[in-house]
C-alpha cells in the first residue's frame, strides 16, 4: 500500500514491489481493519467470556451477551450511590433542623419574658452569659437606669 502511494506522490510510473503486494493482500483477505475503541485504548474493555464449544461444528456458538450484564451492574451501582446520597440528605436535614431548634430555644432564653416586672427581667439577665446579659440588660432597662432593679451607669 506504502509502495503505490510512493508511486503516484513520486511521480513514479512502476508498479510497487513485489514485497508489498503479500502485505496489502493479507489486509485484504483479514476485512479492513477496526480502529481499538477509547475503552479498550484504555484497558478498561470488558472483555466477552467465551461460551462452550460445541460439538456441532455447524451450529454457531451462541452470542455472549454482556451488554445487559454490564448494564444491570451499572444500574444497580447508580441505585445504590442515589440511596447512599438519599440518606446523606436525610442526615444533613435532620442536623441541619437540630440546629435550628437549638438556636431557637437559645433566642427564646435570652429574650425576657414580657410581663415581668422590671426588676424580674433584670433578674433572668443576670442568669445569663456575659455576651447574653448586656443586651438583655438593655432592653429591660431601656429609659429605667438606676430604677426598678436596673443598674445605673454614672
């Protein structure tokens, strides 16, 4: 093949060499020849597993059908991950709720109760964390300094 496309780009008017021509005839009994998949460029075709021989020599072997194995296979592992995924979803919620409720209950004991007198809000706010008491201070006492239970800042 090399050899006639060396003679028609060359210009040459001879025929190829003898030597080439057995190459090109073997490539012409085999079929033409298929390009190797990505797959199996890779090493990571699946190879078909060879079915029983017969003794018939004129019956065809039957087709070894891995496509739909190897699709079940993959539909399972796909069912499998979405579940996994399902339940990590389900577990991030519920925490995520948990959270939620405990940054609720948490506001809800730092604001006062209304209804309280003064000095019994003053009271709960002094129960508090330091990062919690001076807010709560300050909106008990707001316009009430040095009454009612309220410290005064002179």
């Amino acid at each position: 093949m090399a050899g006639v496309l060396w003679s028609v780009i060359g210009n040459r008017t001879t025929a190829p060499a003898d030597k080439d021509v057995p190459a090109a005839a073997d490539s012409i009994q085999t079929g033409p020849l298929k390009a190797p998949s990505l797959a199996e460029q890779m090493g990571t075709s699946v190879t078909p597993v060879p079915s029983a021989v017969s003794d018939n020599p004129l019956e065809p072997a039957p087709a070894v059908n891995t496509s739909n194995e190897v699709k079940r296979t993959n539909d399972a592992k796909v069912k499998a991950k979405a579940a996994r995924d399902s339940e990590q979803r389900k577990k991030n919620e519920e925490a995520r709720l948990a959270q939620e409720e405990r940054e609720n209950a948490a506001r809800k004991a730092a604001m006062p109760v209304r209804g309280l007198t003064t000095a019994q809000e003053v009271a709960q706010c002094e129960k508090m964390s330091v990062f919690a008491r001076q807010p709560c201070l300050w909106r008990a006492c707001n316009g009430k300094w040095g009454k009612d239970g309220c410290p005064s800042y002179d």
